[in-house]
C-alpha cells in the first residue's frame, strides 16, 4: 500500500513538471512577449513628468505615424523599429517589475506575507531607478542618447495610436498615451560598423569611429553624465548615429554627484575592456590606436580638473636714477 502511494505521488509530481514545463514552453513563444507584459497602469507621480517642446513632440507624431515591429528585448525593455527602420520604439518589460497574479493572490500567512513585501518594495525600488534613469536621460542627455520622446505618466490626446506587430505576427494599436515608452533614433552597434568599415578598407575612417567613442566619454564626463551600465559592450548599449558615439541604452543614468576626477574616469571608460580585447583578436592595428587615444583621453580628463593656475603680475626692473 505504501509502494502505492509513492508512485502516485511520483505520477502527480510528474505531471506537475511536466505542466510547468509546457506552461514555460508556451510563454516563450515568439521570444516570450505579450501585451499585457508592457502594459502598466501608474498613479500619476510628478517625479516622472517631462518637458518637451512642441518641435519634440511634432517630432516625435512624426515618427509614430508609421507601423513598428518586433526588434527584439534587452532586460529592461521591449524594442519594436518603425518601418523605415530609422527609429525605435522601447516598452518597458513591466512584468519584472511585478509580482505574478498568483502570487498576489495567495492568502497571507506569516513567513510567505514577510516575503512578499520585500519582494514588492524591491520591484518598487527597481521600477523607481529605471523611470529615474530614464528621465535623466531626457532631463540630462537626450542628444547622448538621440531621444525623441520619453513618456512616463499617463496622458490624455498626446500622442498617435500605433500599430505594432509582435514575433509571432499579431498586430495592436497601441494607445501610447496609456503606455510608459522611450522613442530614439535607431544606432548601429559599435562591433558592427568597425567591422563593416575594415572590410571596406576604411581604415582612417575606422580610426575616427574609435575616437569618436572616447570623445563621447570625454564629453559625459564633463558634462556630469555618469552611465553605471557595467556590461556596455557585451551588451551591445554603446553605438554610432552620424558617425557619432551615443547611448544606445539609458536605462541607468544619473547625473554625477561631484565633478569627474581621473580615477572615476579611468573607472568608466575600463568598461570598453571588452571591446579592446575584440580589436586585439580581429584588428590589432585598431586596437593599438584605441590603446593610444585611451591614454589621450585620461589626459585630458586629468587636466580638466587642475585648478587654474594663478596669474602672476611680470616683475618689471625700475631702472636706477642714472
């Protein structure tokens, strides 16, 4: 009887993996994206109005007036490209920024209620950092990050519906005044263009794109612009627009809290180590100027922060009575 009785728990066991599994299968279709993980609906909060202009928000109707499709999805965001391909359309992936139904759903008992609340006020915190970040990417950055728009409260008659197509080939129209989203001019990876470049032959040009990324961390940094993305190039967050470097990514910005000093410096700009690696493997004459325009830049950080020197009066001889 009891030989039995495990095997039919090993049998309900089993069908409970294999539900789970079928269940995860299911909801990983079309790189798991569903409506409702991008739809939110917030109270209104004023930390995360934006200012804009009517030329942005012309821009910006501009833009949308178009149909956008699936791209693909970082950790943070959903990203759907107009049909031009000249833009980009950013959801947040609000279903990591809350807790499952089911789990709101279970009665309270003691040890699991305990938990549940940390679990909400740590989505809670991390939602608070991601719409901070994005608005000090407009407020602070928006030509670091070729921004149109970024809308974080919801509004009435502001903007277009668009419509969207999902992986698996399902269109909506989209109410964008309902919906939390960043619009920005499309970038090419980094990676990418270096390479299309050198198979061109352009190598000088090449040369101008690796300083044009070092130029562009030169300039954050006086401009008290900190991005603490650790992985910037593994994750593809760092691009060229019009032969510029941009941000690809601002979804962890923040002003900087004290000027830029040359250890901070040398601290940000340790996170392209993955992209000199790449250039000693595949283009080490690349690499060796990265190396060179990577000390020049210290330099000029280093002297951005000297204290200006004094100016002294010339001593000037008065000539003795003759």
């Amino acid at each position: 009887m009891k030989g039995f009785r495990i095997k039919i728990w090993i049998i309900i066991f089993g069908l409970l993996l294999l539900g789970i599994k079928g269940w995860q299968e299911w909801e990983s279709r079309g790189e798991g994206f569903r409506l409702h993980k991008i739809q939110s609906f917030p109270d209104y909060d004023p930390r995360w109005d934006i200012s804009f202009t009517r030329a942005d928000l012309k821009k910006t109707t501009d833009a949308l007036s178009q149909p956008y499709r699936y791209f693909g999805h970082g950790f943070q965001c959903y990203v759907f490209i107009s049909q031009d391909e000249k833009y980009v359309l950013k959801f947040f992936r609000h279903q990591r920024l809350r807790l499952p139904k089911v789990i709101m759903a279970i009665p309270s008992f003691p040890l699991f209620d305990e938990w549940r609340k940390k679990r909400l006020l740590a989505l809670s915190r991390r939602k608070d950092y991601l719409l901070r970040s994005c608005k000090t990417a407009w407020d602070l950055a928006k030509e670091e990050n070729i921004l149109l728009m970024v809308h974080l409260n919801t509004t009435e008659g502001l903007f277009p519906k668009v419509e969207i197509k999902d992986p698996l080939g399902n269109r909506y129209l989209i109410d964008l005044d309902k919906y939390q989203f960043m619009l920005q001019r499309k970038a090419e990876h980094v990676k990418s263009v270096l390479t299309s470049l050198m198979q061109e032959g352009k190598v000088d040009e090449a040369k101008k794109h690796i300083d044009a990324i070092f130029d562009f961390f030169t300039h954050c940094a006086k401009r008290g612009i900190q991005d603490h993305d650790g992985a910037l190039i593994r994750k593809n967050n760092l691009g060229f627009f019009e032969g510029k470097a941009i941000y690809i990514d601002g979804g962890k910005l923040a002003p900087r809290k004290a000027p830029c000093s040359k250890k901070a410096f040398l601290k940000d700009i340790k996170r392209l180590g993955p992209l000199r690696k790449w250039l000693e493997e595949t283009y080490p004459e690349l690499a060796q100027h990265f190396q060179t325009t990577w000390k020049a830049s210290v330099c000029v950080v280093a002297d951005m922060n000297k204290p200006p020197v004094a100016l002294v009066e010339p001593l000037i001889a008065t000539p003795s009575p003759s």
